[in-house]
C-alpha cells in the first residue's frame, strides 16, 4: 500500500463510526420526537394516563442513555480523526523543513514535570506510577534556563510518556520512570537510532557553546522483540499487526518524534526486551540562557475593555455582544435546503457562555455591519480565508476607518483560523493587521 492510500484508510475508519453514530441520534431525537407528539395529543379527558407517561419516560430514558454513548464514541472517533490529521500536517512540514524552531528560554525541569502533570490523571487511572528524576551531570552543571524550542521538547516527551502508558497497563508490574540530565558534550545514547529521517537539522544562534539535554522514558510493560524494535520509529509502521488491534494509532507519532528530535539536533535510543519493558531515550541541543524578564502588559486605547472574564467573588460571566466573521462551510443536504455548519457551531458555543453572536459571511458583510451597529460590538471573531473581502483586508480596512473616525472606537479583533503557520502569522503582523499576537491551538 502507498502512504496515500495507509492515509485514506485511517481517516476512513473513525469517519464511518462518525456516520453511524451521528446516524443512530438522529434516528433516536426523531421517534423521541415522534412518542412526545403522540403521548400530548388530547384524548377527550383531563386525567393523565400514569401508565403511559412512566412508559415514555422510560423509553426517553434509555434513548437518552444511548444517545450519550453514542456521541461519546462521535467525539472520541472525532478526536481519533483530528490526531490523524494533525499527524499528516506535522509529516507534510517537517517533509518540506516547513518546521521552525522558536528559540525561547524554558527551565527543563518545569517542562518536563509539565508534561507529566498533563499525563498523571490517566496514567493513574490505569494504576500506574510516573517517577521523575534528575542526573547528576544536571546538579553538578547547575542547569536552570536554557534556549531551545520547548514546545517541540515537550511535544516529544509527551508522545513517549503516552506510548509507555498504553503498553504498560496490563503489565502485573505499572511503574514508569522519567530522567532529565544535561551534557556538554555530544552524549553517546547505547543503541541509538542510526536510520535517519532525512529532516533537515535546523542551527542554532549560539552552535559554537551548546550543550545538550538528555531525557529517558523508561518503563515496565509489555516489550518488544528484535523484529518489533525494527518496525518502530516507521512510517505508518507499528511495532506489529496486532499492536494496532490492542492499542491503537496510526503508526505516526514515533516516525514524528524521532524527526523532531532530529530537527533539534539530537538522536533517539531505543532498549526492550519481551516481557520486561522499554526504556526511549533521546537529547536536544540547547544552549544556557539567563531567565526571561516578566513582560509587562502592553494595553491597548479601546473603545471598551473586554469584560468577559470571571469574577473572583462571582461565576457569572459578563455578556459581551461579539461579531462572527465567518465564510462557513455550506452543505447542500437536498433541493433548496443547506446546513450552515461552521457559522452555528461557533455562535452556539459563544451563546452557551452567555454571550450575544452576530454573524457575517465575510469581510464585506462585517463591515456593512459595522457601519449599522459598529458602537454595539465589543469584540471581532474574524475568519482569515473568505470569499469577497478576506480577513486580512477587512481588518485593515476597520482600523482605517476607526482612525480616520468613521468609526466609533477600537474594537478589538481576534484571527480565528486553520492555518498557524508561522510565515502566515508574519504576513499578518507585515500588514498591520497584528500586533502583540500570539498564537493559540484550540483542540
């Protein structure tokens, strides 16, 4: 098989559960719907048949039941599906070395008991323990900051941790032991990866003085053979057939970590054995850093400050009136009907948070808007990629006729996008359509 057709198949899979289980609700809200109308048509007396409403609220009772299974299943399959796909992008970028890496200052041991944190919750669920530990060549180097890309340090750590809770926990014996250490020199890993992905190695600003973190997953599952030890670290490859029957994936996630430690300059090692657990170690390269200053908050002269944050003495949320800029995904369901997916889905999340949503199709309908109840807005949702005016130009455009005063105010505007590239983010900042921005992955 190719890896177009290994993609198809795997996405195919969770979009047939998604079918069916949207499907089956469906069917279910509709004879719901259907037993309520008949239950409330007059029957010529005032007296209610006991009877028959304990039996529809016993049928409403195990429909509803269903229909939470269901859409748990809808949104597991929902999240299966976006892994995939997030899996595909990441193997499309770091393919082209479309992946940058930011050199921020990070304190390693704070990412690193991060990422366990994020992990803790399951993996005790399942009755394992996570230990952490820290080498000696760390304590003795006095490591505090250091420069690197700590979302990809911490993106590879967690995708190691997650692999050793799946396949430790039907081990009699639950335990996975975490190490940070530091070098100066380049560290010899025992049975290193020598199979490289190809991935260009990305350098660093200070590459004459770099030292190198070293940080090992080890832990007490199931093992592996000679010949699953071979499949691992693959393209779409798993450590055995029935690997993917027991435990899941696609196969992605290893191919990608190893490529991401390698864009950072480092290397990944593998030990197993059958029946007594896996030990994956890998190092970065970084170099010493003094610890980030405290960034002041830059705030901005706006018509009306944001309000909708929650009071410490309160839950209550204050409303805020907020336009959906948002060119939709339309589906023609059948001869005059559409379903406006996007546009809804976002307005109800809004609204359930108590807020008031308008909505416009695109950049030019938003600014009709604006020139009808522009003093009425408190914030801008704004799609990127629409149809007539896109976000780009609609904001530049807003901003010059709030400076120009055709405009009442500055309303804050938020980018709502796909697309988190960080060449569109620059071409945004370019344009004066950003400033001060960062970005935000919603999941």
């Amino acid at each position: 098989m190719t890896d177009i057709d290994v993609i198809f198949h795997e996405m195919r899979n969770p979009l047939n559960a998604i079918y069916q289980s949207g499907d089956i609700v469906h069917e279910s809200i509709t004879k719901m719907l259907e037993e309520i109308i008949e239950f409330g048509k007059p029957t010529g007396t005032s007296d209610v048949d006991v009877t028959s409403l304990r039996h529809l609220l016993e049928f409403l009772q195990d429909e509803l039941e269903m229909n939470i299974d269901s859409m748990k299943s809808l949104n597991l399959c929902a999240k299966h599906q976006k892994r995939i796909a997030d899996d595909i992008l990441q193997i499309s970028k770091l393919s082209l070395n479309l992946v940058s890496l930011s050199e921020t200052p990070f304190d390693p041991l704070e990412e690193t008991n991060g990422a366990i944190r994020m992990l803790e919750r399951p993996a005790a669920a399942k009755g394992i323990d996570i230990t952490m530990s820290l080498g000696k060549q760390y304590k003795d180097l006095g490591v505090d900051w250091v420069k690197a890309d700590p979302i990809r340090f911490t993106q590879v750590l967690v995708n190691f941790i997650s692999n050793a809770i799946r396949f430790t926990e039907n081990a009699p014996t639950r335990n996975i032991e975490i190490s940070l250490d530091a070098s100066e020199d380049l560290p010899d890993l025992p049975n290193s990866l020598t199979e490289k992905s190809g991935i260009q190695q990305t350098a660093l600003v200070d590459d004459e003085n770099p030292m190198y973190l070293v940080v090992s997953v080890k832990d007490t599952g199931v093992g592996l053979t000679p010949e699953e030890r071979g499949n691992l670290f693959q393209k779409f490859r798993q450590a055995s057939p029935k690997t993917y029957s027991q435990y899941g994936g696609s196969g992605l996630g290893l191919f990608i970590s190893k490529a991401l430690v390698e864009v950072q300059g480092g290397r990944i090692s593998l030990q197993s054995e059958k029946g007594k657990g896996t030990t994956v170690s890998f190092y970065i390269r970084c170099y010493r850093s003094a610890a980030p200053e405290t960034p002041k908050l830059n705030r901005q002269q706006s018509r009306r400050r944001i309000k909708a944050r929650r009071d410490p003495d309160s839950p209550t949320i204050v409303p805020l009136n907020i336009l959906v800029v948002e060119d939709d995904m339309v589906w023609q369901v059948k001869p005059l009907l559409t379903k406006q997916i996007n546009q809804k889905v976002l307005t109800r999340q809004l609204q359930l948070l108590g807020h008031h949503a308008a909505v416009a199709s695109n950049g030019l309908e938003c600014l009709k808007q604006l020139e009808k109840d522009g003093d009425n807005f408190d914030l801008i949702l704004m799609d990127i990629e629409m149809p007539v005016l896109n976000g780009f130009e609609a904001t530049k455009e807003i901003r010059r006729r709030e400076a120009a005063g055709e405009l009442a105010g500055h309303t804050p505007i938020i980018a709502v996008s796909g697309n988190a590239r960080s060449e569109y983010v620059e071409k945004g900042i370019c344009s004066s359509v950003m400033t001060n921005c960062s970005v935000v992955h919603w999941d």
